[in-house]
C-alpha cells in the first residue's frame, strides 16, 4: 500500500508505507532476542537431554540372571556382539603381540568370549574372572563341553581387587562389566596394574543414549530380546555411561592415556597399550 506525501519541492508522490519497515524491524529484533534466549538457555536445555544414569547391582549372580543369558533366544544376537568384540579387540591390539601369552577376562559371565578367543588365538591362555559363582560355574561348563579347559580357567574374584601380582597379564580385556562397576576408576587402575608394563588393556561396554533418544535406542537395539532379558538390556543401557563420561573416569586412572573407540550407536570403549 503507497500513500501520498508532499516532497521538499512542494510536489505530490508516492512514497512506501513506513510501518512495513517498522513492522519487519520489529520482526527482526523479535527473532535476535529468541535466539539469544536459545543460546542462554542451550546448556540447561543440553542438560534435560541428558539422561541420568541409574546404576544397577555390581553381581548378576541370580539363576534367572544366568539363565537368561544362556537363553536361545538370547545367545544368537550375543552371540554376535561377542565376535564383534573380538574382531575389534584384534584388529586394535594384535600387532603388538598381546595376544601371544596370557589374557585376562575381567567380568567373565558365562565364558563366551574368552572361549571364542582361545579358539581363534591358539597360542592364548586366558584367566576368567567373574564375582558371579554361577557365571563362574557356567563358564566351567562350557569350557569342559567344548575341550578347552587345559586352556581357559575361569574363577570367582572382584574386579576392584584382581587377585593376581603386577604384570601378570599380556593383555587384560573387559565387556559389558563397566557399567556394573561403582568405582570404574579403581577397577581401571586394577587393570592397568596386572598388565605387563608393555601390554594392552581392552574395554567394551553400553554407551547411555540422550533422553530423547532413550526409546528408540532400546526399542531398537532391544529388539532382539524378551521377557527378563528385554529387562536386562534396559536397565544396563540406563547404568551404561556416556564417552564423555568414560573420558572423565578415564583421566582418574592410571590409564589417561587410553584411546576411546565408539561401536556403532549401541557401545563404546577403550584401548590402552603399555610402553616395552
């Protein structure tokens, strides 16, 4: 719309309506002062996001527990998850040769991945270790069903105190225990203690996704499982922690040095290698 106006020269002419520029300059402010409403309220708004984490029982040691995960409906997709762990811990440790003398498991369960590395790594002899004694005693029994307990002993102990000296261990591995954990930092230093100075420490685990995220991740990446199991999976995503958070625990430990490794969307961990 155009009104008419009188110019110096005492001429009539059309000039724009000056309230569309006041009404855009109002607009413009109107959208500086929401983004900078954004921007001071981004951290809290960062923080809601954040999921908190709930910790769960250090032990597993319940015959549904164990059950659970020997299930059938259960074992195929662990199953998988388990080579995956291997294949990984190979390709980031192998060339230094840790893996040609003793491993420890720390968090053993039912044996399955320590079996699956004896198997694969025949100049390998792993200690499995797991404060569970039915874990311990399931493990037993895999290993004596497959012919391999000359070369895979597994045993009660706690992680916070490895029962073993220092540098006793070529290579100390863990998967799906840290989340278990309530003082993940000690553990670390446990196992940086009892592997040889010029070993490798390997570690694996749930990575606790945002608040928004949570129910797709668990619908998702729970698919797989039912019933206790299901429950199982949740509330160990919920006890999992956050790579930045790993990153702190870390920078507590003997181990700050440790490259930390993201597995798809579902885990994370991290590989520390000693110096000869």
């Amino acid at each position: 719309m155009h009104r008419i106006c009188v110019c110096a020269f005492g001429m009539a002419c059309l000039a724009p309506c000056r309230s569309r520029a006041t009404r855009w300059e109002k607009r413009r402010k109107s959208v500086h002062a929401a983004f900078l409403c954004f921007a001071l309220e981004w951290p809290f708004v960062m923080r809601w996001l954040e999921m908190d984490r709930r910790p769960e029982p250090e032990v597993m040691d319940s015959e549904d527990d164990v059950s659970a995960y020997a299930s059938a409906a259960a074992q195929e997709h662990l199953d998988a998850l388990d080579n995956t762990f291997v294949d990984q811990m190979l390709s980031l440790t192998a060339h230094k040769g840790a893996l040609a003398g003793m491993l420890l498991d720390v968090g053993c369960g039912p044996g399955n991945i320590a079996l699956k590395i004896v198997r694969r790594c025949p100049g390998t002899l792993i200690v499995g270790l797991d404060r569970s004694a039915n874990m311990v005693k399931a493990a037993r029994q895999a290993a004596e069903a497959a012919g391999l307990e000359d070369r895979v002993h597994f045993q009660i102990g706690n992680a916070d105190q490895i029962p073993f000296a220092d540098g006793t261990f070529d290579m100390v591995i863990s998967n799906s225990v840290l989340h278990h954990l309530s003082d993940p930092a000690r553990v670390f230093n446990e196992m940086c203690r009892v592997a040889k100075p010029e070993g490798a420490v390997f570690v694996r685990d749930l990575r606790r996704p945002s608040r928004l995220a949570y129910p797709w991740h668990v619908r998702w990446y729970g698919r797989h499982y039912s019933g206790i199991m299901r429950r199982l999976f949740e509330d160990s995503v919920r006890a999992a922690y956050t790579p930045e958070e790993l990153a702190s625990l870390l920078s507590r430990s003997g181990m700050s040095s440790a490259r930390i490794f993201l597995h798809q969307r579902s885990h994370m961990g991290f590989v520390y290698r000693g110096q000869p």
